[in-house]
C-alpha cells in the first residue's frame, strides 16, 4: 500500500534520513522507533507530501506521491505530532470546514463529521470551543480530521503524547480499530504500545534503519544474553536447620557456571539466590535442575526471562555521539500554527 524508496533528506553537511526503504502492507500496522533526533518525524514528513525528500521516491497505493501528489495524498490521514487547531472555532465547524478543504460534497462532508465524531468520541463535545479542550480532546479532533476523508492510509506521530493514563486507553482503543480497516503508520517513543498494537516494527537510528520485524522476532534475534534467575533452600544463611547439607556460595557459583550455556554468575542479594547470564541460543534450565537434584540443593526458584523489546531498542540505539537536533522544515505551513491556543483545563471534558 506505501513504499519508500531510498529516502534521504540532508540539511546542509547533516543527513537527517539516510538511504530508508520500506514497505508497509494493506492492514498493516507499522510501528516506527527511534531515539530523539533518530530521523522518524523528518521520514513521516517526506512519505505525507509535507517535505520533500533529497532523494527517494515514495508511492501510495501504486501511486507516486511527487509526480502526482494530490492523487496520492488524498489516499493520507496524517496526525502530526503537534495538531495545528483553529482554537476559536467549535468542534463541528472546525470538521465540516476540514470536510471541504478535503473537497467533501455538502451531504458527503455531514455523513463523514458525523461519522469521525462518532469514532473519536467528540460527540458530547461538537459544539465547544476548541480552545477549552483539554490536550486528550484535542488529539481527538485532530485523529477525527485525519479520518474524515476515509484514508487508505493513516500515518501517526506521536498521538498519545503528552496524554494521561485514561486519555491514552482511549487514544489506543481508537488507533487499534482504525488499523483493522486500513494501513496505518504509528510513530512514537512508548515500547508498550508498539507491542500492544504494531504488526511490525522499524527502528531507526541515526537516519538509518537498524532493525525490522515483528517485535516477537525483534526479541529472538536479540544478540544479548538472556537470564535465569535461580534460588536455592539449604545454603548458609537460608536454611539453619539443614546445616548438614549447607553447601556454600562459591561451591554453588562454580557449578552453575560449568554448565554448558552459562557465561556468567552473579551471586544475589539473599544467600541461595543467583543471576546466571545464558547464551541466546541456550536454554540450560534443565541442567540447573539436574544439577540440584545430583547435589541435593532444594530449588526453590528457576525462572527465565528473555530479551524484551525495550532491551533491543536500548541496544540499537545506545553509545550514539552528540547530534545537531533534527532540523524541521515546514514546506506547507498550517494558518493555524500562528494562532494562539487557549489555555487548557484540567480536566478531560471542559466544564
């Protein structure tokens, strides 16, 4: 449904996109990480029609986006990471006027705010004032616009950020039924959500492309050691009635750490309990409990825990030198980034 192809964007002597190519399927769900500066935001911009890329090409739908650009983007919902509102206006007016900018029919453009007031849940709201919205309302109306004209793909930067716990269950509910009917980007800094909604995942790092897959392939392919955390009955300082067969910490260190598959022992806080660092490609849990059995140990605990997401991400993406923010260029300003916005309330639906 959307391709990029080798998609570079340089600002002077800094690259902030560096040779990107990716493709994102119908009814796909597409979730783009990266560090601050890492070049996300610059890539959505140039696959929206809003920045011109250096170099690349990028296609929607077959459709080349800077050959023919009002075909393409009319294919496009996009959330921008900061919503530019008209905060004077009502919520309805603020769509129907969104609804003909989109070249919605009278009778066309009534049935779509209808209908994205309904999805965004801005119904109880249609006639307040967008400049007493709280910040959840307002990416509410903003995600309603997106979706006004019926998009094939909806592209996402950060739409919970800034949000409470309550605004951003809802926020994800919306983005989680919205992606069962199109294709949808979803740019943003939180891992959980990515896991909670993202088929697949691209990390990019330094305007590059680091990792691809889907996130339970991401945490497999994880070069990093995963770890059993073990604890022990029977050992000094645990169990002073079994003194006759107290065996002790270093005794237990070195045979953990001959067992085929273990690189490291970390003796733990409490007497008995040990941290063993395991190859990626071991799983040495049956051994450890052969092991107690041979020396008469009571296990009292064995649990592995794998790689997660976030460690992939951390390891990407850390030990990166100090970078010139990413620039931001605005080829088609929005009126609405020089009005000023109301001051927000506190609470999730304005009095």
């Amino acid at each position: 449904m959307i391709e990029a192809q080798n998609l570079s964007r340089r600002y002077g002597d800094f690259t902030a996109v560096d040779d990107v190519s990716f493709a994102v399927g119908e009814g796909e769900i597409l979730g783009l990480l990266g560090p601050n500066g890492a070049g996300k935001t610059t890539t959505i911009r140039m696959i929206t029609g809003f920045l011109p890329p250096t170099g690349g090409r990028v296609t929607i739908g077959g459709t080349d986006l800077f050959e023919a650009p009002v075909k393409a983007r009319r294919q496009i919902g996009y959330l921008p990471e900061n919503v530019a509102l008209y905060s004077e206006m009502r919520v309805g007016e603020y769509l129907a006027y969104r609804a003909g900018l989109e070249g919605l029919k009278r009778a066309e453009a009534k049935r779509a705010c209808e209908s994205a007031q309904e999805r965004c849940l801005l119904s109880d709201v249609r006639n307040q004032v967008i400049g007493t919205l709280s910040k959840g309302y307002r990416q509410r109306v903003g995600l309603a616009t997106a979706i006004l004209h019926d998009p094939e793909v909806l592209v996402l930067d950060e739409p919970t950020v800034g949000l409470d716990p309550k605004q951003i269950i809802a926020i994800r509910e919306l983005i989680r039924d919205l992606g069962r009917e199109r294709t949808l980007i979803l740019s943003t800094h939180i891992l959980s959500e990515v896991e909670l909604l993202c088929n697949r995942v691209l990390i990019i790092d330094k305007g590059r492309i680091v990792a691809e897959g889907t996130p339970e392939s991401l945490r497999q392919s994880s070069r990093g050691a995963s770890e059993i955390r073990v604890a022990f009955a029977g050992v000094a300082g645990v169990d002073a009635a079994a003194a006759e067969s107290v065996a002790s910490v270093a005794e237990m260190s070195a045979a953990l750490g001959a067992l085929a598959g273990i690189t490291a022992v970390t003796p733990g806080a409490e007497a008995g309990e040990f941290r063993l660092a395991a190859s990626a490609e071991a799983d040495p849990r049956a051994e450890i409990f052969r092991l107690a059995v041979a020396k008469g140990w009571t296990l009292v605990e064995l649990a592995q825990s794998k790689a997660s997401l976030e460690d992939v991400f951390v390891r990407l993406t850390t030990n990166r030198p100090v970078e010139a923010a990413e620039p931001i260029e605005d080829d088609h300003p929005d009126p609405a980034n020089d009005r000023d916005e109301a001051a927000e309330p506190s609470e999730e639906v304005p009095s």
